[in-house]
C-alpha cells in the first residue's frame, strides 16, 4: 500500500491518525485502553470519571441491538442503551492513567490519551481536571453530553439547559488544565450550533460533533419497553447523515475552533466524510464495540485505500474540501424541471417506481416495462432512487 500521512494536530493533542476510540464501554479500564491503542487507534476516551455514586452502578441489562442480523450483514441498525459512567472511582484513574502512559511508552505506541469527566459541582470540574492532567492525560473532555442526564445537574446533557451554567465549567476546567480541553456537545434537547458558539466563546480548544440521542424502544407485541424498561441513548449507522450536518454547520460558523466528528461512523469512508466537511478528526464507539477492536484498524486501512483512489497523500488535501465547495442553500436550489428521466433495458417490470410516484407519472406498458410521462413527471427523483435494478437513468434535457 502507498504511503499516506494520516497524521493530525488538534489544537495541540497529536495523533498517529484521526480515529479516536470515543468514550465508552471499549474504553472501560486500562486493558481496554490498551488494546484500543494496540489496534491502530489514534486516540482513546477514557469512560466518564465522575465522584457521583449513582453514574458508577451501571443497570443491569444495559444494551440493547435493534436489528441485529443487519449489524454482522454490514446494514443499517441501531444500538440501544444505558451505560453509564466509569465504575472506578477518580483516585484509582489517576494511577491508570500514569500507568497507561507508562505501558504506551515501553511499547512504542503513539496516540492521545483523553479523560472524560464529569462534575456534580464547578469545584469537582475544578478538581477532576487537575488530577487527570496531572496524571498525564493529554486532554480533557467535558461530558456535557450524556443522554441519560436529563435533570438539573451540572454535568451531562442538563448542563446544557444553561447557556451560563455550559460557560462557567468550560472557564473553570480551562482555569486549571495544563492540557486541552474538548467540549462535547449534545444533539439531543439543544441546538448543537449554539452549544458550540458558547463552549467557543468560553475558550474550549476543540468540540466533538455530536453525542447520541436519547431513545425509547417499545415492544408492542410484549406490551412493555424493552430489556431494562426505561429510556436510553439511541446511536448507530443510521445517525451518520445528522451528525455529518451538525459538523458542517458548526464548521460553517468560522469559531476557529476544531471539530471532532461523532455519530454513527461504521468505514473508513465514513471517517473520509467527515473529513470532507471541515472536521480534523473523528470520534466512534458503537462499531468498536459491536465489531471488536480489529475494526480499528480495519477503518484506518479503508480511509488510507480511500486516500489513494483519490489521489491524497494527506488529510489536509481534502479536509473541508465539501465545505469549500460549497452546500447550496435551500433559497438556491434548481427549481426548474430540467431533467429527463428514462427507463433502461435493466427495467424487470417489478412496479416499484410506479407505486411510490406521486405524480402518477409512471406506469407498465403492455410488455410490462415501465414508462415515464414526462409532462406528469416533477424531476423529484424518487424512482431513479428507489429502483432496484438501477433502470432509471436522468439526464439533463438538450
């Protein structure tokens, strides 16, 4: 394989490459950590450190796969659950951390070591970040995201009910870091754009994009909401689209600030979109977890193979490029019917495009094989997406 420079600096933390393990169940304890590391990865989030007692009992059962045959056929599913902080408590991370630092370094290994923490008051921000950063993490990242905290608190996704409240612990944790400190933002009860303009204005030195949703799985067959029976973070493939757009618009916004993209990452592909649309690296768990920590590596061979086809030798060749570009606003957009829309010899008369049309512009001839009424047809596009036999091909009129 060529050679290619994945190599990136966000605003002072450097990774080998821009797949950062994010904070989870693959980053549990520092075996785990370890192996993470041992794969390929450029970076690792630690799980949550927290003093609060009730975040360190995780439920039991906890996670839950929507569509599970789907997941190991490379398709389309969700992950369901409500994992919550590091069972181990900040004293013990603090010799973890130290010890991780200390096995990367006799084997050679180069990466980031992230801790994410999470404070029930400014004075624990304050002093969960000193003992991390003294322990030798590399960053900091603020949980201001977890799905699961939805009450007045100062950590989590309630945090962010307080623009004021968002403000003073990214001030505080800035005040007494000796390392960068990352803002993760939530998408689910606030508006990730605005989360991002504040931890900006209060000086953060980078911003993940975004957490996952909140969810509530029901099994109507049952009567009863599955597995633990309450709500819980909602993630997956299908999010990709979602997090892609919030990315690009906090990219859009100019805060000179970086952006780590999050959220539904299962390729290197995926890796390469986000890059595409002004992140500097990105962050995934739900993959790692259900696909084991050889897809790790597995991605960052992707996203390098990805490299070459195009012609890149390194990130910045196309970092932003689609932001670059230019995403055509919606006042902008071709509202003329300048397309023509045909049917190929591929068409097998299944009756798919004649079914979903909503101009009733189509229909089976005689030899069942579809056929378009050009004067009836919008342009929208729908058949030519549908199609399972790629048969509807759509040009542009002469």
């Amino acid at each position: 394989m060529a050679e290619v420079d994945l190599t990136v600096n966000i605003n002072g933390i450097s990774c080998p490459n821009p797949l950062i393990v994010a904070s989870g169940p693959p980053t549990l304890n520092p075996n785990a950590i370890m192996k993470c590391f041992e794969s390929g990865a450029g970076g690792v989030v630690t799980k949550t450190i927290t003093y609060d007692t009730m975040q360190q009992l995780q439920p039991k059962p906890r996670m839950h796969v929507l569509n599970k045959k789907d997941a190991f056929a490379g398709k389309f599913y969700s992950f369901y659950s409500i994992d919550l902080m590091s069972e181990y408590k900040p004293e013990k991370w603090t010799i973890f951390l130290s010890n991780i630092k200390k096995k990367m370094k006799k084997q050679r290994l180069n990466g980031a070591l992230i801790a994410s923490i999470a404070g029930r008051s400014y004075e624990e921000w304050e002093k969960l970040t000193d003992m991390m950063a003294s322990a030798g993490a590399d960053a900091i990242e603020l949980n201001l995201s977890c799905p699961h905290i939805d009450k007045d608190g100062l950590m989590g996704r309630a945090a962010t009910s307080s623009p004021e409240v968002v403000k003073n612990i990214v001030k505080i944790v800035k005040e007494n870091s000796s390392v960068p400190v990352i803002g993760k933002l939530t998408p689910h009860g606030a508006n990730p754009l605005e989360l991002a303009k504040i931890m900006a204005s209060a000086g953060v030195d980078a911003l993940v994009s975004t957490a996952r949703f909140q969810g509530l799985v029901v099994d109507a067959e049952a009567l009863k909401i599955v597995s633990w029976g309450g709500f819980g973070g909602y993630g997956g493939p299908w999010q990709l689209p979602i997090s892609l757009a919030w990315t690009a618009h906090i990219v859009n916004e100019n805060l000179d600030v970086p952006v780590i993209g999050s959220g539904g990452i299962a390729s290197g592909e995926d890796i390469a979109k986000f890059l595409l649309v002004g992140a500097e690296a990105v962050q995934c768990c739900t993959t790692i977890m259900l696909m084991g920590r050889e897809t790790i590596s597995k991605m960052i061979s992707e996203l390098k193979n990805w490299m070459i086809r195009h012609g890149f030798t390194k990130l910045g060749d196309f970092k932003g490029y689609i932001i670059k570009k230019g995403i055509v606003k919606t006042e902008n957009l071709n509202r003329q019917r300048i397309y023509s829309f045909s049917i190929t010899q591929k068409c097998i008369g299944c009756g798919i495009c004649v079914r979903v049309c909503p101009y009733n512009a189509i229909q089976l001839n005689s030899f069942k094989k579809a056929r378009i009424n050009m004067r009836k047809c919008d342009n929208c596009g729908l058949c030519l997406s549908v199609c399972p036999q790629d048969a509807i091909e759509m040009n542009k009129r002469v």
